[in-house]
C-alpha cells in the first residue's frame, strides 16, 4: 500500500518551519531569557531606562508594580523615536519592539546613539514584548507624544500621535508590560532580586533618582546615591576591614590609551577582611554580570600583580612559599564598574561577560594605582601581604597532605611530558597536545606553575576492541596513563585515584578535521578505558580558533585582532565589524592550519587562559550508559562499516564539510 505524504513521520519539503518575526522567542522562550519568573524580560526595559541614563540624557528611573500584575517602567530620556525608518519604512518604535536585531545600540561609530549600552545580542526588549499578553508604549519628544500597543508581539493598537499638552512631561519613554503567564514558572516578580537590581542602577549612577512603586501596598521606595561604590560596598561587608577600602576610576582618553576606545575604563572599590563571606558584584556598563566574567579576570590578575610586586620589593615572603592569584583574591570584597564600548556576553541573560579585551583593560587600570597606594601606605600594605601568605601557606598545606596520602610508589614520568611545578589538584591541568610543534609552542605559551604539556605524535589508536592488557603495548596511552596517575579500568570498577596528578585533562588538537579525528580517538579511549575520569568530571575539550579577523580602525574603536572557532564565528564578528562602520574588504581573515601555526603568545590567549579561554566539559549526555556504548561501537567498531554507511546516508547532507 502507499504510504501518504502526511503520515506520521514523514519528511518532506512540508516538514521544514521556517520561524518568522518573534516566533523563536515564543517557541523557546528559554533560549533567550530567564523563565523561572519575568525579572529578565522586566529588566530588558529597565537596563533601556539606565542606559539613557547612562549616556547622560535622564536623571530618573521609576518603576511601578501594578495591582493587575503588569509592570511599568518611565524614564526621562530621550524617547525613543518614532518617525519612519528610512529603510523599513515602519515607525522605529515599533521596529524597537517587534524585531529581535534591531536598536540604536548596534551604531557604535562616532555621533552613535550609544556609546556604551548594555550588550549587542539585539533580543532586549523585543524578547518583553514577545512574551507579554499586553505592552503599551507611551514616548514624548520633539513636542509629540505617541503611543502604540502591543499583544504576543503583534501590534494591536497601531501608532497615534499627538500634539504634547501642557501637562505632559517634556521627554521620555514609559512601557507598561503584563507579562504571559503560559511563559513562565511564576509571575511574581521576586521583589528582594528587583530591589537589588534598582538599588545598584542608582549606586552606579550617582545623581540618578531610581524608585520602585508598589501600588498594592502604597509603598515607594527611593534610592539616590551621591557616595557611589564605596558606600554600597561598605554598607554590605560581613566583617571589619583589615586596611581602607582602596577606590578608584580610570579611563581611556583616545590618543594616550593604546588599543583601548575613548572612554572605556572601569570604576572599583576593594575591601579584604579575615573572616566571614565575601561581597562581590560586578557590572559592564550597568548591566548586573553576576556569572563574572573577564573583566572581574582583570581585576584578579591586577590586584596580584600588584600585591605580589609590594611582596617582592620589601621582601616579605617566606621561604618555600609560592603565591597565586587566588591567594590574593580569595578574601577580597568589591563592587566593580567596567565601561566597554562593545561587550560580548555569554548567552542572552548577559551574566558573564566573555570580552578578551576587557581583562587587559580592567588590569591596566586597576593594578598601577593599588601598587602606588601600597608603597604609599606600607603598614597597611604588610597586613595585606601577612593576610595573603597566610593564605598561600594553609593552600599549601592542604595540597602537602594530599600528596602523602599517594605513597611513594610513583611510576617514571614520561620523558617528552612537561609537567607543573604546583601539586594541587584543583589548579593543575595537563594538556594533551596533537604534535610536537603545537606541543613546543603550548609549552613556551602555558603557565609553568598550573599547566602540563604532553604531546601526542600522530593519530592515537583506536582503542575501542583492544583489550585492557594490551593497552600499554601502545606508547602514547601508555604515557597518558602514567602522566595521569590513574590506571586503566572499566565502568563498575573502582580505580585507585590517589595518584590522580591533574584535576583537568585537557583534549588540545587543531580545530580543522584531522583535530576533530583527534578528538573522537581520545574520548573513546577515555570512555572505554578511563570511563571514571569522565564520570568524575576530570576530562575536557580545549576549543581553539580556526580563524583570525584583523580588523582596521572604525568610529572609536582601534585596529584589533578577533579570533573565531568557526565559519559562524568568523560570519558574525564580520557582521559586527560592519554595523562598526568598517568598510566590505577592510579587514583580512587568516585561517590556521594547525596549533602550530600559532605563536605561544596566541595559543595562551586564546585557548590556555583559563580567564579567556574556551573549554568545554566531557559528561554523560541523554543516553544512557548502555545506549553510549551502542553508538560508540557503531561509530568506532572494526566490523560496523554497514552501520556506518547507514549513518551516512541518513545523516550525510547534514553535515558542513570542511575543505
């Protein structure tokens, strides 16, 4: 019998979706904002709100929690306009609301609309929008006032315009959104989260009024700041001080800043105390990142650099004792305040910043001002200095009495492994490198107290079908075993992990095919052979570039060097570059070969930092363990070739071929 088009799992022309407009935030609204409640939809309107603030056009924010669950948001900022767009030739209020990349924040060039604004991701409030039964909008500007009114996303009460009255405000923009149940876990608002989210708009904005109404109660609470940071931060410390909160700011200023933009910088205050939790919180052009990011990297790396330098110069520490980053950091307290012309966010909630540049930027401002105050105040630098030794000591210790308990029965280390001097699992890392140059270039590039380099020379066997006993006749999964204290072992065994050398065991090949090749090799030798290590979280995937973007000077921004992973990479940074104002053809792209190619310099920038680089974890997916060793055997099996063409022929067309 025939089997109809329409039947149940068929696929055809029919079967493909192409999603219009707002659809893909309706269809996954969890790709592009927090769903456990409204507070990130709430807060894209709000950050808008700070935003013109922030560029010096408003001095008030006010937000309202209305009795029928909607929100709204008023600010006295410019307004958004609401003329026509010259291309699209739809009001651009509505164009704000209704496209996912659209904004004035994309014009970064000179006499831009925003300087520095909260991100480029384009969803912002269009996202709001998508996920609201109702939104209203109301702007006045250029004597007009204009209003519109929207549902799902959809206009549903097109554009009016009308002569400003004498009892309207001058300028600004206020949005009333009643966010769609169906969207979300809960829709209360969780009023502790955004009471702090407007108290720190108005700590880092002195002069700004911010206020939060809420009509239920009568209650408006109001927060304006003239101390800034250092009184936040001082109001929210569990403990005295040990020294005075040290503050400061800095800036670029075009010519004198080397690769930095006018105006990007950072404003911050630090607090060390002995005892109790520490109070961190950090910002990129107002936006909360409460995941951290590069530029809280920038500040660990300046604030060692600068305590190690006092150390050394008055030649405090004690014999044996090595100090790390984290020595210095773990007891530190601070609010932070980066200013970044062009910010790169991990995912769309923005709660990590992932800008390279931003660490430089933030360790260059930061680390020479705290070094001058430390000579300036010695008494208060040496308690300082005592704290962190103390800290570096009891890290040391604890690493000591896990090295007495792996007993003295340790195995030659393999002869071409460049090992770490440090002896902490939670810090040591060893990378294993495909090739020799890569290897030469990665140890030259690493950090010799915390990173390990084992090369790998040529294609590691498929160790899938070869039996456990016979492993070691293979010289590289001999010297991987022995470089990583563990023996080979099987999934219901319980290996003896005491001689465990690295916390991380880093998969480091070439980002083309033969890397990948690479990879799987390795991941299935660690699966058949080390499944534990997996289990344990131990194992993980260095994710280097394949593409270098030089970029020429554009509006305020330098000539800089972006890399990208991927051809989907390289497509954005130059769509980016573009929307900067760079001129088709004004950049050149390189593509690397292989690790080798790149200087040490590159390969640490890139693919060791652990502040900037990317590495991603081995773990158990949605299979099962039986299911995983299923597809490993089809995909890895000697006498599974007919398996593999099966694969192929389903799934061939799907795949971007690299050539």
């Amino acid at each position: 019998m025939a089997t109809s088009p329409k039947q149940a799992g068929s696929y055809g022309e029919a079967s493909i979706r192409v999603l219009k407009g707002l659809e893909p935030v309706k269809q996954r609204p969890g790709m592009y904002t927090r769903t456990d409640t409204p507070l990130h939809v709430i807060q894209e309107v709000i950050d808008n709100a700070a935003d013109e603030a922030l560029a010096n056009f408003g001095k008030r924010i006010a937000v309202t929690l209305h009795t029928d669950g909607s929100v709204s948001v008023d600010d006295d900022g410019r307004g958004i306009p609401f003329g026509l767009h010259p291309e699209e030739q739809v009001p651009v209020v509505e164009i704000v609301f209704t496209r996912l990349h659209a904004g004035g924040k994309f014009d970064k060039g000179s006499g831009g609309a925003y300087s520095f604004s909260g991100g480029l991701h384009g969803v912002g409030v269009s996202v709001t929008n998508a996920l609201a039964k109702r939104l209203q909008v109301s702007v006045w500007r250029d004597g007009q006032c204009a209003s519109l009114a929207f549902s799902g996303g959809d206009v549903i009460e097109p554009l009016v315009i009308r002569k400003a009255t004498a009892g309207d405000r001058k300028q600004g923009t206020s949005v009333r959104a009643w966010p769609d149940a169906k969207y979300f876990e809960s829709t209360e608002l969780p009023k502790g989260e955004l009471t702090h989210l407007l108290r720190s708009k108005a700590v880092l904005m002195p002069g700004v009024t911010v206020t939060l109404t809420t009509e239920k109660t009568g209650e408006t609470q109001t927060w304006l700041y003239k101390g800034g940071l250092r009184d936040y931060l001082s109001q929210g410390l569990a403990g005295e001080p040990l020294i005075p909160l040290f503050e400061g700011e800095g800036y670029a200023s075009g010519n004198e800043t080397e690769n930095f933009a006018d105006g990007e910088g950072v404003a911050w205050v630090l607090a060390f105390t002995e005892d109790g939790n520490v109070l961190r919180e950090s910002y990129v052009n107002l936006i909360p990142t409460v995941a951290g990011g590069t530029h809280e990297s920038g500040l660990k790396d300046g604030l060692f650099g600068a305590v190690k330098s006092f150390i050394d110069l008055h030649s405090l520490l004690p014999k044996g004792v090595k100090l790390m980053p984290e020595d210095v950091f773990s007891r530190a307290s601070f609010v932070l305040s980066a200013k970044v012309l062009d910010p790169q966010f991990q995912g769309q909630t923005k709660e990590r910043l992932n800008s390279r540049d931003a660490l430089r930027l933030v360790s260059q401002f930061t680390r020479p001002p705290l070094e001058l105050w430390l000579n300036q105040h010695v008494a208060d630098g040496k308690k300082l200095a005592e704290l962190v030794i103390r800290q570096a000591q009891t890290r040391q210790r604890a690493s000591q009495k896990v090295e007495k308990r792996k007993g003295s029965g340790v195995a030659v280390l393999p002869g071409k492994l460049t090992d770490c001097e440090s002896r902490d699992l939670n810090l040591n890392e060893v990378f294993l490198v495909e090739g020799d140059s890569a290897g030469g270039s990665a140890k030259m590039g690493r950090d010799k107290e915390t990173q390990a380099i084992l090369p790998l020379r040529g294609k590691v066997l498929n160790a899938w079908e070869v039996e456990r006993d016979r492993l070691f006749a293979n010289n590289e999964i001999h010297d991987i075993s022995v470089a990583i204290g563990v023996d080979p072992h099987g999934p219901n065994d319980s290996p003896d992990f005491s001689g465990l050398r690295y916390g991380k065991v880093c998969i480091l090949s070439d980002a083309d095919v033969d890397g990948s090749h690479i990879q799987v090799l390795l991941l299935t030798l660690f699966f058949r052979h080390f499944p534990k290590l997996i289990e344990r979280g131990h194992v993980y995937i260095a994710k280097p570039p394949l593409f270098r973007v030089d970029a020429p000077a554009r509006g305020k921004k330098p000539a800089a060097k972006f890399y990208a992973l991927d051809q989907g990479e390289q497509d954005a940074t130059l769509d980016k570059l573009r929307k900067e104002g760079a001129k088709e053809g004004s950049w050149s792209i390189s593509r690397f070969k292989g690790l080798g190619e790149m200087s040490a310099e590159q390969l640490w920038e890139t693919t060791l930092n652990p502040e900037t680089r990317r590495l991603l974890p081995v773990a158990w997916g949605v299979l099962s363990f039986d299911q995983t060793v299923t597809s490993f055997t089809k995909l890895m099996g000697k006498g599974e070739a007919a398996s593999r063409r099966e694969l192929m022929e389903l799934h061939g067309d799907a795949v971007e071929v690299d050539v």
